[in-house]
C-alpha cells in the first residue's frame, strides 16, 4: 500500500510510504531503489525535513513497525536478543538488559530526552550516519553480533563489521532484524553533551571486560562510532593513553578535537573506575 505523506509533514519532500505486514513483503520493499526503512523516525524525519545529504536518495519510507521479528528482548543462554524495533526507552528500564548489559542500559537512558527514548529505536541508533551513537557506542563495546534480513537469508555479523560511513551513492538497503549480546558482568558507559537533555555526545565512551579482553569503543570521534582497538590496546600495556586516542581518532572539523581527545581520555579513566570495582 502505497500513499502521500500527510499533511503535518508538509515540510518534506514528496515520498511513497508503505507499512509491509510481512518479513518478506519488508524485504521485497525495501528492495526499491530510494526505499529507505522507518522505524521510531526520530533521526530521519528530522533529517528530511532538513535535506540533510545522506537523504538525498530517498523517494520511500518503508514503516517496519509491524514485523514481529523485530519485537522484544530475550535472554537466552549466554546471549540477550533485541529486536530492532527495541526503544530506548525499553533498553534503559529492562532487568535483564540493566543486569547483563549495563552499559547499554545506561547508553540508552542517556540518550536523547525522555519522549525521544521511548520512539528512537535500537535500529535507528545503529544506521543513523553520524559520529555520536549512544546505543551503537555501547554496543560496539559490548561484542554485539547483528542479525540482518538480506536477499531473502538471514544472517549474522559482528556489529563492527555492519558499520559502514555516510553513504556517497544509495546503499542497497539490509533489514537489521535484532541484536544479539554476550552476556558482559562488567561494563560502563559515560558521556559528555553540551547539555543534559536532546543533545547528541560531544564525546561517548563506552567499556566493557569481554572474557579476558578489555574493549573501548567511542562516539564523537569518526564519522560513526568504532572500537578503538589501538586505546584498548594501550590501556592493557600500559602505554600512552592519550597517543593512542590520537593516532585513531579523527574528531569533527568544529575547532573542538583537542577538547574531544580530552574528555575521551577523563571518561575513559571514569568508565575504568566503574568496571573495575
């Protein structure tokens, strides 16, 4: 089913909307050239309205919201399973996450203002373009593996692999259906914004002890989110902390680098301080 956008919307450009009721009818849509996937819609319709260039090539909304497969949180065996369709507000309030996952909890409760965390959704954080990512920060530290509904397969890929920077043509669109978690005992995840309340990371850290590894991934600092293999390197071998953060961060060009590197280095000793306790 196919219709205008409505009228309060009237500041955005003229798209085709379809809502598919199944994985496959999902699939076959977001398969249209210019289709783009819609979940919470809390970074995208902000960004159409705007004509940001990442929008550029959208001429579709596709409103996945019905696709149960990408509904709820479960815990099984050694692993969390979230659906995409997750809010962060549910992320933030969930036992299981707040216990076995707690560096995505806390991402999530920071992130955004409170009428936001309870539209933007897991997926959304995951795909939006942009260096700051609470949720993907968190995850990112956290050893997460997506699960992806792809030419009518699903398949599984480390989370550090799906990421990918702001795309030059339109990317062939991949349906994240959840993410799965290793169970983690010991993580942190710390933040710093120009203001309590909706307002993106100027820098996100996020730590967390996966088996005998100590992984660091940051926000703020590339086009996207990453895990800063040379910082968790140096922390483990005691070398330069603050070299490290130099030769694999590339903040943005708004004259606050050096700032960035800063607070990333006090939140990082933070975070430490919390998984080490």
């Amino acid at each position: 089913m196919l219709s205008r956008m409505g009228t309060a919307m009237s500041d955005l450009p003229t798209l085709r909307y379809s809502r598919p009721q199944s994985l496959d009818e999902a699939l076959a849509a977001i398969a249209r050239r210019g289709a783009c996937i819609y979940a919470g819609g809390t970074d995208l319709l902000v960004a159409l309205t705007e004509r940001r260039p990442w929008t550029r090539f959208v001429r579709e909304v596709v409103d996945i919201k019905a696709l149960e497969a990408a509904r709820g949180i479960t815990l099984a065996g050694a692993e969390l399973r979230i659906g995409a369709l997750v809010t962060a507000h549910e992320l933030a309030s969930h036992p299981g996450v707040r216990r076995h996952a707690a560096a995505l909890a806390e991402a999530a409760s920071l992130t955004s203002a409170p009428a936001l965390r309870r539209r933007g959704t897991l997926g959304g954080n995951l795909t939006t373009p942009h260096p700051a990512g609470d949720v993907t920060t968190a995850l990112l530290a956290l050893d997460a593996v997506v699960e992806v509904a792809d030419r009518g397969t699903v398949g599984a890929l480390p989370l550090t692999d799906f990421m990918t920077s702001q795309a030059q043509q339109w990317p062939r669109q991949r349906l994240i259906l959840a993410v799965r978690v290793p169970r983690c005992r010991r993580s942190a995840f710390e933040k710093v914004a120009a203001r309590a309340a909706f307002s993106r990371s100027l820098v996100a850290v996020a730590v967390a002890v996966v088996g005998r590894r100590l992984q660091v991934a940051l926000g703020g600092l590339r086009e996207r989110p990453f895990l800063a293999t040379e910082t968790s390197a140096a922390l483990q071998q005691r070398r330069s902390l603050a070299a490290a953060l130099a030769a694999e961060c590339r903040p943005p060009a708004d004259g606050l680098g050096l700032h960035r590197l800063h607070l990333a280095a006090a939140l990082i000793a933070r975070a430490l301080t919390q998984v080490r306790a």
